[in-house]
C-alpha cells in the first residue's frame, strides 16, 4: 500500500527535461538546414511596364472656324478621307462678302487719291514757274504806275494835273504794289510745299486699305473651313443649319493627320532613367483579355516631365502622374484605332 508519498522519480524526469529541451531546441535552431537562395530575377520582372495611347503621327487636332457663323452646307462625311485644302464645310458668308466689297471699294478711292497726288506733285515745277511769271509781271506793273505817274507829272506844265487825277495815278500804283505782294506771298507759300510728302499719306492711306481687303478676304475664305492636310475626319459636330461658335466645349471637326500610327507610352518618372531610344516594346489593349500583341522599338524620348498629354478622367486611371514621354515606332498597325489605351511593356533586354 501507498504511504501517501509520491516518487522522487517523477521530479527527476521533469528536471531532466527542463535542461534538456532548451539545449536541443537551440541546436535545431542553429544547426537546422539553410534554405536555398531564391532564383535570380528573370529579364522581364525588369521591363518597364506603363499605359499609353495610339496617335495620329502629328497627333490630333480639333478645327473649327474663326468666327461665328451658320453652317449652310457639310462637305464631307464623318470618318472620311480628305485631301490637303478640301473643304470640310462651309459657312454663311454674305456679311463678309459686303464687308470685302466694302473694304475693295476703299482701295480704289485710295489708289485715285494716291494718283491724284503724283499728278499734283509731277505738275508743281510748271506751277512755280507760272507763280514766277505772274510775280514778275506784277512787279513790272508796279514799275510802269510809277513810271506812268512820274511822267504825267512832268507834263503839269503842259496840262495842268488836278487832284482827282492825281489821286487815281496814286491809287494805281498802291493797287498794283498791293498785288505785287500778294502774288510774292503766294509764290512764298507754294515754294513750302512739298508735293512728295501728299503722295507718301496717299500711299499709306492706299497701304491701310489694302489691308483691310486682305483681311475682309481673309475673312470670307475661313467661312470655309478646309482640312489643313491629308487625312481623315474623326468627328463632326456639326450639321447644316446649326451655328458654330469658336471655342465651344466640343469642337466642330475632329482631323487627323495622314500617316503611320504610333504609340505615345506614358512612363512614369520613376523609370526614366531605365528606357532608352531603340529599346524592344510589346504592347495590347489595356482593356481586352484576349488581345493580340503589338511590337516596336523606342524611337524617342520626351526632354520634359509633365502630366499625361490627355487628361482623360478615364474610369480606374491615375491622371496626375508626372511622366515622360515615349514615342514608340509600331512593326504594324493592323487592328489599332487613334485614341486606343494600350498597356505597354519596354524591354531591358
């Protein structure tokens, strides 16, 4: 039977296992196999993966005319083709044609002025010439009163000259020095004036309508707006009838140039350093699961970091991203649409 003591031996295995745990617990810690270091990163985890959009060569630029106006005819369709100088469509035009007719008017008045003037000034040697003559003439005038006067008086004796005479030889003689002076100032005033001086305002004044015909002309071509290139038309907003006011929120004519498509890839600041004109670059629609693959090279480099050149707010975008420009050189364009928002991949190697 039990005294009610318990066995020293289960104390001394709970003291062998106190000492003994720690020790063996920190030899598998120490001593336990090292794990094997990680594969080395494979060549594309360093590629430069970014979004970017399909562009027009020269990229796409809005048209619109440069003054209000009503539509009165659309020339073309929405998605066409056009040439270089083609009309797109055309505006009310009637008030700046009376304004052309208005301002040509203007012109001829002017160039009659002008001629006016260089006749005047080629007639000015024959004038002053005239003027001469005619002070030389009063002056000899003056000579003969005198004369007449002084003779007259030397015959008192023979006739006796009264006071009434008298006075009207006087009369004479002040009447003909008073037109002596009168043609002296005339021939004054003329020899002041400079005829080449009338003819230069007369051209200014021909100069400043010319202008304002070139612009009245200026103004009755753009009532037709005309594709500033070969390309195509990738929106109208506008139809006959309607009123087009420059600088509307929407523009009236989306154009895009003629040529090869390409890749505007938005790099974000962080990789600038990494992509290099020449470089590989793969590239599918950011939005199809199953889109098929695009390849190309880096053909430049923007010099500046700037926001994204759309501000675009589209769903799930980030649009304050400063970035760098990078335009990308497509093998073919097959399937690409301006405007498509791509997911880029630039290769390292």
């Amino acid at each position: 039977m039990s005294n009610g003591r318990r066995s020293p031996g289960i104390f001394r295995v709970l003291a062998v296992l106190l000492l003994v745990g720690p020790l063996g617990f920190a030899g598998w810690y120490f001593y336990q196999r090292k794990p094997a270091d990680p594969p080395p990163a494979r060549g594309d985890d360093l590629d430069v993966v970014c979004t970017g959009r399909v562009d027009a060569p020269g990229t796409v630029i809005s048209l619109e005319p440069s003054a209000a106006g009503r539509v009165v005819e659309v020339c073309v369709d929405e998605g066409a083709a056009v040439s270089d100088g083609q009309p797109i469509l055309k505006l009310d035009d009637a008030v700046a044609r009376n304004r052309f007719q208005q301002a040509d008017a203007a012109v001829k008045a002017a160039t009659v002025d002008r001629d006016k003037a260089k006749l005047d000034a080629e007639r000015m040697p024959d004038q002053l010439k005239a003027r001469e003559a005619l002070v030389a003439a009063a002056g000899e005038q003056v000579t003969a009163a005198k004369k007449n006067l002084e003779a007259r008086k030397g015959l008192d004796a023979v006739s006796k000259l009264g006071a009434a005479e008298l006075a009207a030889l006087e009369a004479q003689v002040r009447y003909l020095e008073e037109l002596k002076k009168a043609e002296d100032l005339q021939l004054a005033d003329l020899k002041k004036l400079n005829p080449q001086l009338l003819v230069d305002a007369a051209d200014a004044r021909l100069m400043a309508a010319k202008a304002d015909r070139d612009l009245a002309q200026k103004a009755v071509d753009e009532c037709v707006v005309k594709a500033p290139a070969a390309g195509r038309i990738l929106r109208l907003a506008v139809t006959k009838g309607g009123v087009l006011v420059p600088g509307g929120f929407t523009p009236a004519v989306v154009f895009a140039p003629a040529g090869k498509l390409l890749l505007r890839a938005e790099v974000d600041q962080e990789f600038l350093g990494r992509v290099k004109v020449g470089q590989a670059v793969t590239a599918e629609d950011d939005s199809r699961p199953d889109s098929p693959k695009w390849t190309g090279r880096v053909r430049s480099i923007a010099a500046w970091v700037a926001q994204k050149r759309s501000l675009i707010l589209d769903p799930g975008e980030i649009n304050d991203v400063r970035t760098v420009e990078g335009v990308v050189e497509l093998d073919s364009e097959d399937g690409l649409v301006i405007g498509q928002r791509m997911r880029v991949r630039i290769k390292m190697k």
